[in-house]
C-alpha cells in the first residue's frame, strides 16, 4: 500500500475517489506535489490545474480554488469550490465567459467587490481554457466507464 | 342522511380537491428528486469538511477568533431552517419541538433564534421566542451565495463573545419517507455541549498539520468556509426533507379523497336505487288503486 489514497470532491459532486503514485497542484505558494508519504498539511487552492497520476493513467483536472489537505497514512483529500476534467470543459463556453469577464473588467464601474468578483471568473475562465487547449489532444481516460456520472 | 343531491356535490367537491392535491403531489416529486440528488451529493463535501476542522480544531495553540471557546457567556445562537408554506405534515412541528430541547441543552443560557422560512418565523412571533434574525428562504434551490449573510452574521455574533454556541436546527434528509429533526452545533469546534452524533471525536495523538502559506492565512480562509458549507448543507437536506414531506402528505390526502369519493359514491348508489325502488312502489299502487 505505497498508495495515495485520493478524493476531489466539491459541493456537488465527488470528481475523482482514486488510488495515485502522486499529486500535483497548485497553491498559492506555488505547485507542490504530494508523494505518498506526505507530512501532515492543510494548503489553499488557487484556480489552476490539478494533475494526478495513477501510475497508468493521467487525469488533468481544472480546480477553480479550495483546499488541499494530507492526512496521515497518505490520505489526500481536496475540497474544491468547483472542479472539472479536461475533457469535460466546454470550450465555447469557456471562452464566452472569458470574453464577458474582459468586457466587464474594461468597460464598465465595479465596486471593488465586483471587481474582484470579475477577476476571478475571468482568473478560473483563463485557467480553463488553458487546460482546455494543453490536453485536447488527449483522450479521457476512463472513457467508457461511467465513473463520473452518477 | 345527507340527501341525494347534497351527496352529489359533495362527490363532485372531493373529486376537485383530489385533482389539485395530485397536482401538487406530481410538482412535489419532480422537485423532491432534485433537492434529493443536490443534498445527497454535497453531503460528501460537507462531511469532509467538517472532519477536517474537527481535527484542525484540537490545536491549542491555532490562534483565530472562531476557534476560541466561550465557556461564560450567557446566549446561544439557534439557526432554523424551515419551510415557507405548509402542507408538509409534521415537519415544522417536529422543527419546534427540537428547537425546544435545543434551547434547554444548557442551562441559564438564553436562547436567540435566527429563522429562515416563514413557518418558524410565525411560530417563534406566536411563542414570543427571542427572535435576532429573519432570513428569506428562497423556493427555489439555493445557491451558496444566499446564505453569506447568514454565515457573516452568526460568525461575528461568536466572535464578539457573548454566545457559548451556535447551533443549528433543520430536518435530515434520511429517505422520502423518513425526515429527522436535528440539531447540530456549529461553533465552537472544540467543545461539544449537544449530544450529537456528528460532532467528530478527537483522534489521539492529535495529527500536527503543516499550513501553507501560513495558519493564519489559511484558517481565515478555511472557517468561513466550513461555516457556509455546514448551513448549505442543512437548508439542502431541509429542501430534500420539505418536498419529500409534502410529496408523502398529498399523495396521502390523494388517497384519502379516492376513499372518501367511493364510501359517496356507494352512498349515492344506494339512496338513489331506495328512490327508485319507493317510486316505482308508489306508481303500482296507484295503479292497483284504479281498477
């Protein structure tokens, strides 16, 4: 059992429940990866990619923020305000919200809580498209079996 | 004996009533298995989230305003998550009745209530509760941005230092025909004064956590967090409970209409073959009677 025992969830759905060799993501110290045998950690997420590795296959996973936690015995567990897989995200959509978030950050007054508002959707578009456009190329992993859908 | 006319009506009144509570029982269970799927699928994060600041929360010296502990202060915070209409059987009954035992838990604390939903909201004005907050409860399924006035409003009220705990009361979603009260305690995190399953037992030894960038930063983050996620997580278990109850109340008013219809109808039946038979009695004796 040199495993990582892993779980992404969010507050709608549980996105990965997997065994890995090792975790990749971003916090706001920067990536850090976890290998099995992690000390114990509490980090913040920032929006970015996620990438975990099963030894066999790899997921690319867009986190729009949360926390990443390491228990002890290599129990990883990230809570993400929202998640999804590469092949799950929907490029025109990403792209229009990008598009709306650039408009609204040029063109109209914000108060600073809008702003900040629109930064970060603006900040979680960019981010997705970019994972997106890297992995379009790939094929989903468990495609076929119906993991992700209830 | 009602007459054959009045039974009619009466027929005709309850087939009526019957196609509105079936009407209600369909839109019912259309939103029922929406709310299920929500409450039961967050349910996971909530869970885990909650786990988490459990184990966080046995470190003494994690310094932030949510974490102390206010052993002498005299109030207590209740949170309620109820409905805004009826129909719903026993479900804000039950909501009253745990609220109750909730406010006698510890004693010579006083209790203020923050309701959400119009029917506690009645309930606590007609009881002259002490009533700190009325939140709207939105029909429709919340969203996580709704309850960041709630969640604001309960951590400052603690952090100020005069409320021993907050708590919240709503109806566990368990399965369609089974809604639990609860309540459970939300702040503080390190000390449980309601008996309640879901408070999570310290491990021993307790896991030393690094933080990243640093605890302090973290925890600020993290415990607001933890806050709103536990309160959406109880007004969706409440929604799934709600549309549940009420599905179960008027597919059993439904029933109850279809019985009542039949014991009429043969009622009916009944009086109007007495009449015939009595007319027809009348008309041959009055034949007999002429020749």
């Amino acid at each position: 059992m040199n495993n990582i025992s892993f779980k992404l969830v969010t507050p709608e759905r549980t996105v990965l429940d997997q065994e890995l060799v090792s975790l990749t993501c971003p916090t706001t110290l920067g990536q850090i990866t976890i290998l099995p045998g992690h000390a114990s950690l509490v980090a913040t997420l920032i929006p970015g990619e996620l990438h975990a590795r099963t030894g066999k296959d790899d997921f690319y996973i867009f986190v729009s923020g949360g926390f990443v936690q390491v228990n002890p015995n290599s129990e990883v567990i990230v809570l993400a305000d929202s998640a999804e897989h590469h092949h799950e995200i929907d490029l025109k959509r990403a792209e229009e919200a990008r598009a709306r978030a650039q408009k609204a950050l040029t063109e109209q007054k914000l108060s600073d809580e809008e702003y900040a508002k629109v930064a970060a959707a603006l900040e979680r578009s960019t981010g997705r498209l970019n994972i997106k456009r890297k992995h379009s190329h790939r094929k989903n992993p468990l495609a076929g079996e119906a993991v992700f859908k209830e | 004996m009602p007459g054959i006319k009045e039974l009619k009506n009466r027929i005709k009144s309850i087939g009526s009533t019957r196609k509105i509570t079936r009407a209600m029982q369909m839109v019912s269970a259309a939103k029922m298995r929406k709310a299920q799927n929500a409450a039961l699928n967050s349910r996971v994060y909530s869970d885990l989230a909650w786990e988490l600041i459990h184990n966080l929360a046995q470190k003494t010296h994690l310094e932030n305003p949510l974490l102390q502990v206010f052993p002498e202060a005299t109030k207590t915070g209740i949170i309620v998550i109820s409905t805004n209409k009826g129909y719903v059987g026993s479900f804000n009954t039950n909501l009253a009745n745990k609220i109750k035992e909730t406010e006698g838990v510890v004693e010579n604390v006083n209790a203020e209530l923050f309701v959400m939903g119009k029917k506690i909201k009645e309930y606590a004005v007609r009881l002259n509760k002490n009533l700190a907050a009325d939140f709207p409860k939105s029909d429709s399924l919340a969203t996580v941005e709704s309850i960041y006035p709630l969640a604001k409003l309960v951590s400052d009220l603690y952090k100020t230092g005069e409320y021993k705990f907050i708590s919240i009361v709503f109806n566990k979603f368990i399965s369609t025909i089974n809604q639990k009260p609860v309540a459970r305690q939300l702040l503080p995190f390190a000390e449980s004064y309601i008996k309640d399953s879901h408070f999570v037992a310290p491990k021993n030894p307790p896991t030393e956590y690094l933080f990243e960038p640093d605890p302090h930063l973290v925890l600020d983050n993290l415990l607001p967090r933890i806050i709103e996620s536990q309160i959406y997580q109880a007004i969706l278990e409440s929604d799934a409970s709600e549309h549940s109850a009420r599905m179960v109340t008027m597919k059993n008013a439904t029933e109850a209409a279809e019985d009542l219809i039949s014991d009429y109808t043969l009622t009916y039946n009944q009086l109007r073959q007495n009449k015939i038979t009595t007319e027809l009695a009348e008309i041959t004796a009055g034949k007999i009677a002429l020749e």
